[in-house]
C-alpha cells in the first residue's frame, strides 16, 4: 500500500508541476502575443479617455450647440415664426451646465488655465482674451435664456445678431484651445501627472453630473437637433465648386 501511495503522490505532483508549467507558457505566449500586437500598432486603444481627449470631445458637443445658433440665426431674420424658442432654450441651458458651469469654470479655469499661466508659455499671452470671451458667452447664454424662457421669440432681429456673434466668437475660441492652450498645458505635466489629472477630470465630472456627463449631453444636443431637423449629417454637404462633376452624398444609415 505504501509504494501504491508514493507512485500515486508521485504522478500526481508531476501532473501538477505540469498544469504550472503550461500556464507559465500559455501566459508567456499571451504577453508576447501582446508585445508583438503593440509594437505593430494592432492593439485595441481600450475605451479609456484621457484628459486632453475629454476635453475636445467637450468642444465637440459644444460646436454641435454653436451649429444649432447659426442655422437658427439665418431663419430668425427670414422668418421668425418657423424658429421654436423651446429648442434654443434647451441649446442655451445645455450650453450653461456643460459648457460653462463644467468645462469652463471646472477644468478649464480650475485645472488648465493656471497651469498654463506658471509655465511661462506664450500660450500664456491668450489667457485674458480667453477668460474674458468666457465672461461675455455667460452674459450671452443669460440673454438667450431670458428671451426664450416664456416660450416665445421676442426681438428676433437682435436675439439672431446675438446668437451669430456668440458662435463667431466661440468657434475661434474652441480652435485656439484645442490647438495652443491644451498642448501648451500637458506639455507642463510629467505622464504620472497626466495620467492623474485624466482620473480627476473623470471624478470631477461624475460629481458635477452624477453620472457620465458626456454621454447624457450628447443625447440631449442630438434630441435638439433632430427636433430643427439638422440631424442629418448630409445636409451640410457643401456644393460643387463651378464645372465640378455633381456627386451623390450617400444618406445617414439608421441609427
């Protein structure tokens, strides 16, 4: 019975010693697997968002809103009557909670602006031009909201000269950011302090939401927009230039 136990403890200690060392393989084939995937480009980017990227889909939802004002703009000085004030209410209030209250005063003010301001950049020089069209986009957004809230236009003429001039003013405000502000910034952030600012934004975010701030916007600027019919992405196809061929802008598929 003895020598039964040892030949059995013995097999089964070799069986053991055996699953290890696969998995030892099996794990080592995986890592390599992952290696060779990265250095050739093939790995899946995940769904993780950095802080940079948070903030230019942000200008994304945000010139979505500035879209709305200018189509809007061009039919309050040709015919009022067709424009409803409910829709640039829900652009305008949008706007204030995402925009302003969020991405302005929270990150951009909060985080980015000082950081660039001690770097010594010359992107520094934008920042009082840019802290003061802030300041003038929340005296507007007040404007709008006060001319829409009883649920009629009132002077179109100057609601549409307002709303033209916000979006003017924003468009080149978005692309200065986006293109000088925000790389001056992580250029001031070692990658340990990038990666965790990307964690703060994510946590100040939530907490000024409570839930993901991003997505809920963008389902309420696509609900506005399908309500003025400019959801259709084809319909801002710009025409042929003189003696260019007319080609065919494929239709949306279904969302």
């Amino acid at each position: 019975m003895d020598i039964i136990r040892r030949k059995w403890l013995t097999t089964l200690c070799g069986a053991g010693a055996g699953l290890v060392l696969l998995s030892c393989d099996l794990k080592s084939a995986k890592d390599e697997e992952e290696e060779r995937a990265e250095k050739e480009g093939k790995a899946n980017a995940g769904t993780e968002v950095n802080a940079t990227e948070d903030l230019m889909r942000e200008h994304g939802v945000l010139r979505r809103c500035l879209l709305i004002y200018e189509e809007t703009a061009a039919k309050l000085l040709s015919n009022a009557g067709i424009v409803p004030a409910d829709s640039l209410l829900k652009t305008a209030t949008l706007f204030r909670s995402f925009g302003e209250e969020y991405h302005e005063k929270q990150l951009e003010e909060g985080r980015i602006f000082p950081g660039v301001q001690k770097s010594a950049s010359l992107a520094a020089a934008y920042l009082g031009v840019l802290n003061a069209q802030h300041q003038r986009g929340r005296e507007i957004t007040d404007y709008i909201i006060s001319a829409t809230k009883a649920g009629k236009i009132g002077n179109a003429a100057e609601l549409a000269r307002a709303i033209g001039a916000f979006a003017r003013m924003y468009h080149h405000h978005a692309a200065v950011e986006d293109t000088i502000i925000f790389p001056a910034w992580k250029a001031t952030l070692t990658k340990d302090e990038f990666d965790k600012v990307s964690d703060d934004f994510e946590e100040i975010e939530h907490k000024q939401f409570g839930k993901d701030g991003f997505a809920d916007a963008t389902t309420q600027i696509a609900d506005i927009e399908a309500s003025l019919g400019l959801a259709d992405l084809g319909q801002f196809t710009a025409p042929p230039p003189p003696g260019a061929k007319e080609t065919e802008t494929p239709a949306e598929k279904p969302k």
